[in-house]
C-alpha cells in the first residue's frame, strides 16, 4: 500500500511539471493535458478528453480500477488567473521552494497542487487492483466562470458507472467544505454617436447613458448587503455583486461612442439569481428602445458570460462524510463564498464536497504559494483513498 511518505515527494515533482504550463484561462491548456495523458499512459490508466467547440482546450476524463458503480470522482481545474501586473518575486511559472517551508508558483493552491496530489496517487491505485473506481476529472476554463466542466460532467453522467460522490480539491486547507455561493457574469456594452462634446444635440455619450446604469447596480448591491440573513454562514453574508471592469471613450473632448463593463453576482444557496438581475435587465432594455430612438445605431445591450450554481450543504451528505473521514476532519460545517464547479456537479446529481491543500488566501496574487505541510496533508487523503479503493468498502 501507498504511504504518504511515498505520495509526498511525488506529487512534488508532479507539481512542478503543472506550474510550468501557462495555462491562464486565455491560452490553449492542451500541452498540459498532453503531458498527464503520457503520465497516464505510463501506468495503464485509460483516459479520455472532452474537448471545446474548436479543440483549443479540453477537459480529461481519466478511470483507475474496474467500470463499476460506487466510485469516487476526483476534479478540478487546469485553468490559472494572469500574472499580469502582479510583482511576483520569483518566475511565477517555476515552482520555487523556500526556506518558510512554502511553494511557491501560479496554479500552486489554486488548484494544480490538488491535481498533483491526484496524479500521484494513480500509479499506486493501478497497481493495488482497486475493486472500486477512482475517476479523475480535469477541467478547463473555470477562472472564467466555470464554462468547461459541464460537458465533462454530462459525459460522466452519460458514459460511466454512476459514481457515488465527487470531491472538488479548491483549495480548503485540507477540511471539508459543503457549501458555496453561485456566480452568474455579465456583460453590458451601451453604444452611443460619436460628437464633439461641446454638440451634445448631434450624438450621445455612451458614458454618459451608461452611468445610471452602474449607479443601479452600486444601489442593488447595497440593497443585498442591507438584506443580509443575519444567521447566514456565509461571509459576506449576503449576495454580492460587484464590477469589476469598465472601459470606454477615445478622447475628452469626444461623446464616447462606446462604453462597457463586467459584473458579477455571487448568491447564497436559496437565493434567486434571476429575481435579483431581472430588473437591471429591464432597465437596460428601456435604455436600448431610448437610445434607438434617438439614433438608430447606438443601443444597449446586456449579455450573460456565465452562471454556476450554488453547491447547498447536504443533509448527511456522503461526499461530506467520505472527505472528513479520509481528511481526519472532525470540525464544524464549512461554507466559503466563492463559486466553483462543485454546484454543477450537485445540480447534475451527484453529491459533492470540496476539500484540497492550500487557502484561497493565496489565490489569485503575487507569489501564490501552497504549504508543503498542506501537500502532505493531502498526500494523507491520497493514502487513504487508495486504501479505499483495494478494499472496496
């Protein structure tokens, strides 16, 4: 059987071969799926990928031990957020081990440490014979709002043994976690005529048209923050929106032609996304019929990017359960508020938990980083996984 002293210094070297990829959502992450395919290869585990509409990323799917229901899926994420303006002070894409006892590296918490941690443990799980399947499942593009996985889950749901629960390795400190809030993105583009700003008669500013709009999304998110559930789990408590991105105009002395913006609205479980954004959308909608009436190429237009649902704690959840009890976790219940891929697993049907090494802390800044302490908590779990799968309990 597999020990943690075995799977730690394992996952290490895997750790550094997924640092080096830049996999940020923006680019292809295929050189890395290239690479755990031959991974795989080498020990006899079958795989295979489920890809985009063009083929310029895809998930993988990969099985260790017999096609039998009852098995446990492992998932998580090929996709890194940009370095970009961040002053890291070492190469973000080389996993550099100090001294404070950290690695540090992009992806390193957020979540390559988990898929290493996974791609360990698979040499071992092949060669114990395992009478229950253990399932690995990598996505792409859930930085950019979750839009990989669902046909990676839909295949699993389609094609494999029904597996009995999924454990989502975002980074939790190694403990278990059994709700997050859901994410729904949003962008709004409003077009204007392009005048001298001193003819305000011959066109329209689209900066000017589109100020009322964020000023209604600044009075919502107040209104959510005033009518926060005081005995919510959640921190914040409430549902957030926020924006995050705006761009627009060419000169000072120009009525902009266009302006946009990004926004995002994360909710608690039993919370209705659609109730809270449709009468934004409605204002937009108004907006766009004024604007064309003026002039007919200017307009206003609101588009959905993404939406992930929430993951709900689960009365005597069995992923919750299976993670606490290969995790040694005897601690209270866990919710975080951010989204991941674990509520379109629950909403598919299958129960869910997160648990993986790292804070979320560390996430998405400068000099990310991920404990060796936290790894080998980790190469704990991967242990006793396996131990699982050969008796088949």
């Amino acid at each position: 059987m597999s020990s943690a002293e075995i799977l730690t210094p394992r996952a290490l070297d895997i750790l550094a071969q997924l640092v080096a990829f830049d996999t940020t959502s923006h680019n292809s992450n295929l050189a890395l799926i290239e690479w755990v395919e031959r991974y795989l290869d080498g020990h006899g585990v079958a795989h295979r990928r489920v890809p985009n509409g063009d083929g310029s990323k895809s998930n993988l799917i990969a099985t260790i031990g017999p096609a039998v229901e009852g098995g446990v899926v492992l998932s998580g994420h090929t996709d890194v957020v940009p370095v970009d303006g961040q002053a890291w002070t070492s190469d973000p894409f080389v996993l550099t081990a100090r001294d404070d006892g950290r690695l540090y590296g992009r992806g390193t918490c957020d979540m390559k440490g988990f898929l290493a941690l996974a791609l360990a443990a698979a040499p071992d799980l092949a060669a114990v014979g395992p009478r229950k399947p253990v399932h690995l499942a990598f996505s792409y593009d859930e930085e950019i709002g979750c839009l990989g996985a669902p046909d990676m889950i839909a295949t699993i749901a389609r094609e494999l043994p029904r597996p009995a629960l999924v454990v989502v390795g975002e980074p939790t400190m190694m403990e278990a976690v059994s709700g997050h809030k859901g994410i729904s993105t949003f962008t709004v583009t409003v077009t204007g005529k392009e005048a001298h700003s001193s003819q305000t008669h011959l066109g329209v500013s689209a900066i000017m048209e589109a100020i009322p709009l964020l000023a209604a999304l600044q009075a919502l998110a107040g209104r959510l923050e005033a009518e926060a559930d005081p005995d919510s789990p959640f921190l914040p408590r409430h549902a957030t929106l926020t924006v995050g991105l705006l761009n627009g105009g060419t000169a000072g002395n120009i009525l902009a032609r266009e302006c946009g913006f990004q926004f995002d609205l994360r909710c608690p479980p039993g919370q209705d996304r659609r109730a809270i954004i449709t009468p934004f959308l409605e204002q937009v909608q108004a907006l766009d019929g004024r604007l064309k009436a003026r002039f007919p190429e200017a307009g206003a237009t609101v588009v959905q990017r993404s939406g992930s649902p929430p993951l709900s704690p689960e009365p005597d959840g069995v992923a919750e359960a299976f993670a606490r009890r290969l995790a040694g976790d005897n601690g209270p219940a866990r919710v975080v508020p951010y989204a991941a891929e674990a509520g379109q697993f629950q909403e598919a049907g299958f129960s869910t938990v997160i648990c993986g090494p790292g804070s979320i802390d560390q996430a998405h800044q400068a000099d990310e980083y991920v404990d060796r302490a936290q790894m080998e908590r980790g190469a704990v779990f991967m242990a006793r996984l396996i131990d699982w799968a050969a008796r088949g309990e």
